[in-house]
C-alpha cells in the first residue's frame, strides 16, 4: 500500500489517498487497469476505511491497481453549494485533481476501458454520480449499498445528504442547498442519467434488512435497497444491462460480493500487460 497526501485549494485541508498496487509492480514495467473505490460516510470514514475492511486480502493477487482517497466524512463525492467550514470540493478533487496524477504517475491505462469506479454507502453514491457524469472516463461502475435515486421515497437521499453534509462536514452548509438547487439534484441522480450508464458494466448490492441503520441513523439499507430497485427498474426499462443482488442483512461491506465485483470489474477493463 502507497500512501500519499495532497496539496490541494479544493479542499480545506490535505486529503489523504491510498494507493494499492499489484505484486510486481515496483519492478515489472507493465501497465494496469485502475479501480477508484470510494468509502461511505460518517465520522472516522476516510481513506484507511477500505484498509480497515481487508481490501489487501480481498485484491489479493488481483492484476489491478486500487485507489483509496478522502472523500470526507459527509462530503457525497459533491461540489457543496453551500460551506461554512471552507472549501470541500470532493468532485474536483476526484475528477479534476486525483484521476490525471495518478494516470501521469502511475503505469495506467488513461482510457475508458481501463477504468473502473466504486464504493460502499455513500461511496456507492458517488461512484454511481461520477461513472454518469463523468461519461468517457470509467467502463464500469459498481455500488455496494450505495443509494442511487435521490427523488425516491419523498426525496429522502437528497434529505439524509444535505442533513448529514450539514452536520459533519459543512459546518451548517449543505450539499445541495436550501432551498435545493434542483438543477445538481437532477445532475447527480442516476435515475435521471440512466442513458449514461448504457455500453458499462453495472453492479448493484443492498440488503433486505431495516437494520443496523448507517452511521447518520437517518435511513435504513432497506431504504438504500429501494432505491437501487428503482434504479435497476429504470435500466431494466431502458435495456441496459446490469448485475444486481438483494441479499439478507444490513448496511455492510460483503467480502464474498466485493470479490465477484472486483473478478467482473477486471475481466471488463483491459488487461494488465
């Protein structure tokens, strides 16, 4: 595992990124795929949350290089309308700032097809929101208990992230303002960008369970499990083909599905070599 810290104005501080790379790397000169998997929300979430779930024993002896950063405790892999803690500009941390240092100094692939993006809660989120936004740059896309409607269920997502984003991480700022600035709303649902997620891979998990609630106690994983329903209605709709799981218990990382993920994640991206 590499670790680095950055020097960026995006942010109010020095976000922290981990970098685990395959067996060989130092010394082989061959070039790798890249998986961004982003962590959820909560105080004490950050770019060791990954680290603390086993992902060097889950990536074991997987050709892939994977990229861990600070996505702050309730920052939503956003651009917040409003702060009053300083700049939290996750998004172009990530987009504008992370993703091109790592392919200028890292042996990558700088191409759609050797990317891939994911996360865990509000991780899943923003892997979710980047892979649609950001359309050419990842092939595929991967939500692990990550809601991915914010206009279901009475708009509770965009509620749970702009009270969250308040209280831990804006400092009474939000992530979408109040009142909600409906354009970003729209830009960052992936129910209203099904389209973009067509010619990716696609990969779902949630489970059936109401409880334990996540770390804000504001929604239930079988909320979250509603809304990737919602979603997979709509790229059902569309013709879009994805891989989608409902499976016992709450809001959690599940190795044995991570693992399966990260199988069909590499067999999408070009190959090491």
């Amino acid at each position: 595992m590499w670790f680095y810290r950055f020097e960026t104005d995006a942010i109010g501080w020095n976000p922290h990124v981990n970098v685990l790379v395959p067996d060989g790397y130092r010394d082989n000169g061959r070039r790798y795929p890249v998986l961004y998997l982003f962590h959820g929300g909560g105080v004490g979430q950050d770019f060791i949350s990954w680290d603390r779930a086993g992902i060097r024993e889950l990536a074991a002896r997987k050709e892939i290089i994977i990229v861990m950063p600070d996505g702050g405790p309730a920052g939503w892999y956003c651009n917040p309308v409003h702060s009053n803690a300083g700049p939290r500009n996750w998004e172009t941390f990530h987009m504008a700032q992370l993703l091109p240092w790592i392919d200028a100094n890292f042996r990558t692939y700088a191409e759609f097809d050797g990317r891939a993006v994911s996360g865990f809660s509000m991780g899943g989120f923003g892997a979710l929101k980047y892979a649609a936004k950001y359309y050419g740059h990842f092939a595929s896309v991967s939500a692990h208990s990550g809601p991915a409607n914010l206009r279901g269920s009475g708009d509770l997502v965009t509620h749970w992230a702009n009270a969250s984003s308040a209280a831990v991480e804006l400092a009474g700022g939000t992530v979408y303002g109040v009142p909600w600035d409906q354009a970003r709303v729209s830009a960052d649902n992936p129910m209203e960008n099904v389209e973009r997620y067509r010619g990716k891979r696609v990969f779902m998990i949630a489970g059936d369970s109401p409880a334990p609630f996540d770390p804000f106690d504001q929604i239930t994983e079988r909320a979250v499990l509603t809304t990737q329903n919602d979603f997979k209605g709509a790229l059902d709709g569309a013709g879009i083909a994805h891989e989608s799981h409902a499976v016992g218990g709450g809001h959690v990382i599940r190795g044995d599905f991570f693992r399966r993920d990260l199988d069909g994640i590499i067999g999408r991206l070009r190959k090491a070599g």
